[in-house]
C-alpha cells in the first residue's frame, strides 16, 4: 500500500525570495500516523503544510524541486481541487478560509463544491459544528465569531470535507486551554476510529505528544527527527531564555478607565456582555481571561469606542468616552488586534507606524525621531523599508504594536498579541509590553496562557459568557481554582496532579 504522506528532496524558494523556504526535506508517513512539527517562527512550517496539497508551488509561486505524493498523487499531476478530496488543509490564519456569510453556509462550501446530497451536507454541518464545540452556530453571522470560534469553525468545514488527511498548521493558537485539550482529544479519538493521518504545526507540544507517532523540528528550512520527549523539545537552541517572573502588586492609583453596568448584544437574543463593571488603574497590568466568546474582546473594544455604548458607562479619566473626540481617545487607549492584518494598510513598515502621527501637528523631525524610537523598541529597524505583507505574521504583530506604541498611550489594548509565535517571539512581545508598563503605560492583556499571564501580570479578570467572575490580584488568583476551571483556564478539580504541576511552575 502507498504511503499516506511521502516526500523526496523537496526543495522550495518563494518567487523573488533571497534564499530556500525548504531544503531538501524527506519523509514519509504511514496511513494513521501522526506527526507533529515544531520550530521557530519563519522556518517554513506552513510552506511545508502548503506543499501537502499543492498550493506549493500552484498557488503560491516559486521553484520547487523534489517529489511529494499523498494519498497515492503526485501532486506535480494533480490539482489543488482534486487533492483536496483527500488532503484537508487547516490554515494558521482561520480568516483567510472563512467564505460564507453565516456559519452553515461556510460549512456547507465545501461539499457542495463536490456535488454532496444536500442531506448528507445537512448532517456532515452538524456533526463537524458538534465535535468542534459550535452546536447551534448555523445561522450565527461569521463576522460575530471571537477569533477563536473562528479557529474551531475552519477545522470544522475542514473535517465536513471528510479528509483521509488533515494537516494542521498551528490549530489552537487562538483556542482556549479548554478548546485546545478538547480538540486533540477529538483529533486522537479520529486517528484511532477512523485512521486519520495527521500532521500537526504546534509551537507547544506538551499536551500533543501522546497522539504523535513522530517529531520533526524544523529550522531554517531544515528538517530533523527530534522524538517525543518534551523537555528535550524545550531545549531546542531556538528557544531564548525563560521569560522574567512576575513582579510585586504595586499600590492603586487613580482610575483611568471605569467601566459601569455595561451590556452589549448583536442581537436580542444574544446578549454577549451582561452588567460588566471594571476599573483599570493607571499602575495596572491585567491580564483579562476567559473561554473563546466569552466577550473579552467585545468588551475591549468598548474602552476606545470601536463598539458605542449603548447600554452603561465606560469613561475615560473621569469623563464619559462619548465627549471625546475620537482621535483623542485613539491616542489615550491603544489598541492592538487579535490579527495585526486588520490595523495594517501601508506599503512600508516605516509608513505604517508613521501613519497615527500624522495628523498630530508635529513637525517631520519630531515624527521622525518618535518613528525611529518606537522601531527600535520593538527591533524593526532593519524591516523599516519592507511591505508589511512581505513579512512573517510574528513581524506584523510586532508592526501592529509598534504603530499604537508611537502615539504614546495611556492605556494599551493588546488582543491575544503572542498568537502563533515561538518562544523568542512571545519573550520579545512580551518584554516590550513590559517596558511599556514600567514607563507607565497601564497594560489590559487578553490571553489564553494562563503561564504567560501569571508571570507578567499583576491582576487577573476572567470572564464567563458575558459575566464578569474574578478580578483579583494574580499572586492570589489559585486561590480561586473553580473559577479557573469554570474558564477553562487550568485543569478542573477532578484532575489535581495538573493542577499541582501547574501550580508548582507559577509559584
């Protein structure tokens, strides 16, 4: 029988690219195996992933060398639409898959494309909404979805396709830690009933390693067999050193942003944010948690005026947001996206984070000298001339932050900022945001990384469908493991060796 997956010498450069995206790369894959690849960011992990069903090189143009056959094609001889009956490709950016205006008609694309009864297409729409924690999303709006719904909704029209393969490149990024776990428990559930072949880009690989029948590391276009054991994973060269410990709590001062008995719905019977009350002082650095849906980013965007309060108070060192001017408040509440590609529209890096000053009155010299500054924070200086869309998803983050950080807010937003990075980029987002807060910005976080928020923030907010359910001091927040296990945040009290794992590496 064919292998499920085989490469031969696969070599690949983009077109006008400098040097090799992959170099002489070989391996193969049993039916039902699983393989898992890790590595740093721009290592050519979703080149990789692109090559498996042929959007390298007839999408994505450039010289490719070597062999690659999945399910028994050739796919130099075959088309990206006939490999895809077969090869099922879950993209790191969910948005760029998602076509259908609600949730069934996205789901529904892909079969009707292969002529499924419309029937069995109502059944495959269900099941896949079910196994990936979106039952009775179909007539959801997919422009209503939190960036991680949208996650869970590209694996499901993926898994609708019914794929003999299914490759992944970084599936939970956005997910929360309980989406994460209940994905791979599906995912090995798959590969043991039905023989699923898997491949798998993740940057964390503690929880993954039990399902994977195989390792790589990939670096700089190179591949290498690494095995299953997690702490030699960890010490792969790429990784920087550990990110520092969390500092002291430090006393209040004034208020800068309150929020008051806020509510928020897209539709009637849908409220999304109920009764939310919040106060963020000046010396704060939050780290605001919760499921996917919860209403974190919905309630953020509430602080600088993005969604108009309709329902409530959110005011802004004492005065009401809605007598402000909008400029104004833009420059006071930073805000960085969940996906840096929603903020980012210029044609050089330089532009772009030039762009917030302009309309300042500052002279060019003053604009230029708080550019120049605010690129060598977050170390794009050597990329100023660069087109943003050139660059790594983890560069475009970082340009995103650099963009707000040159107004010089009081407050900075920052939206799931270290998504699908490696370690050395979440240390270098991370220590950016953390020379911001020591300078005296106050820092709202949104993450799922319940390690990264203990050691960088002082106070923790979690929220559950709408609500508001803690908000104390992080150096307390284990104190409170129900709620914690209510969010999906750590393991739940029935399983206490997680648990004392966890706590031992926070404490």
């Amino acid at each position: 029988m064919d292998k499920a997956v085989e490469l031969t010498q696969v070599s690949f450069q983009y077109k006008a690219a400098d040097r090799l995206a992959l170099k002489e790369i070989s391996f193969s894959l049993d039916w039902g195996e699983c393989a898992v690849i890790t590595g740093p960011s721009a290592s050519g992990k979703s080149t990789l992933c692109r090559c498996m069903n042929g959007l390298v090189p007839q999408v994505c143009e450039g010289r490719l060398t070597g062999r690659i056959v999945v399910a028994g094609m050739d796919t130099a001889a075959f088309r990206v639409q006939a490999l895809a009956k077969e090869v099922g490709l879950v993209m790191q950016d969910p948005e760029v898959q998602i076509v259908g205006r609600t949730v069934f008609e996205d789901l529904a694309f892909g079969p009707r494309n292969f002529l499924v009864p419309k029937r069995e297409i109502r059944r495959r729409v269900s099941r896949s909404l079910i196994q990936m924690g979106l039952g009775g999303y179909e007539g959801r709006p997919t422009s209503a979805l939190s960036g991680g719904e949208k996650q869970r909704l590209t694996i499901a029209g993926v898994l609708a396709m019914n794929p003999a393969i299914l490759v992944l490149d970084d599936p939970t990024s956005e997910l929360d830690p309980a989406g994460r776990s209940a994905l791979y428990r599906h995912l090995a559930d798959l590969k043991q009933v039905s023989g699923l072949t898997l491949v798998i880009v993740e940057q964390k690989t503690d929880d993954i390693l039990d399902m994977a029948d195989r390792v790589f590391l990939l670096d700089t276009g190179e591949l290498k067999e690494v095995g299953r054991d997690s702490d030699r994973i960890l010490q792969i060269p790429f990784s920087g050193p550990p990110l520092p410990s969390e500092t002291e709590p430090k006393a209040p001062s004034p208020p800068v942003l309150e929020v008051k008995n806020l509510n928020f719905a897209y539709t009637r019977s849908d409220p999304i944010l109920r009764d939310i009350s919040l106060t963020l002082f000046q010396t704060d650095f939050i780290a605001l948690m919760g499921h996917n849906g919860a209403g974190k980013t919905s309630l953020v965007k509430h602080l600088n005026g993005l969604i108009p309060c309709r329902s409530g108070e959110v005011s802004f060192c004492g005065k009401s947001i809605d007598t402000l001017k909008a400029g104004e408040l833009a420059r006071s509440v930073g805000f960085v996206f969940q996906n840096p590609d929603h903020q980012i529209f210029e044609t050089s890096v330089e532009k772009e984070v030039a762009f917030g000053l302009s309309n300042q009155g500052l002279s060019k010299k003053e604009i230029a000298g708080r550019v120049n500054q605010a690129l060598c924070l977050t170390g794009l200086d050597e990329v100023r001339n660069h087109h943003p869309f050139t660059l790594g998803k983890g560069i475009r983050q970082l340009i995103a932050v650099a963009s707000i950080v040159v107004l010089g807010p009081r407050v900075l937003i920052v939206d799931e900022p270290t998504t699908g990075m490696d370690r050395q980029g979440v240390r270098q987002i991370m220590d950016i945001i953390g020379t911001l807060h020591k300078n005296g910005t106050a820092i709202l976080l949104i993450t799922h990384d319940m390690d990264l928020a203990a050691r960088h923030a002082e106070r923790i907010v979690v929220m559950d469908r709408g609500s508001i359910i803690l908000d104390a001091p992080m150096a307390r927040s284990l104190e409170h493991t129900a709620l914690l296990a209510k969010a999906g945040l750590i393991p739940g009290e029935s399983s206490p060796s997680a648990g004392q794992q966890r706590r031992s590496r926070w404490t």
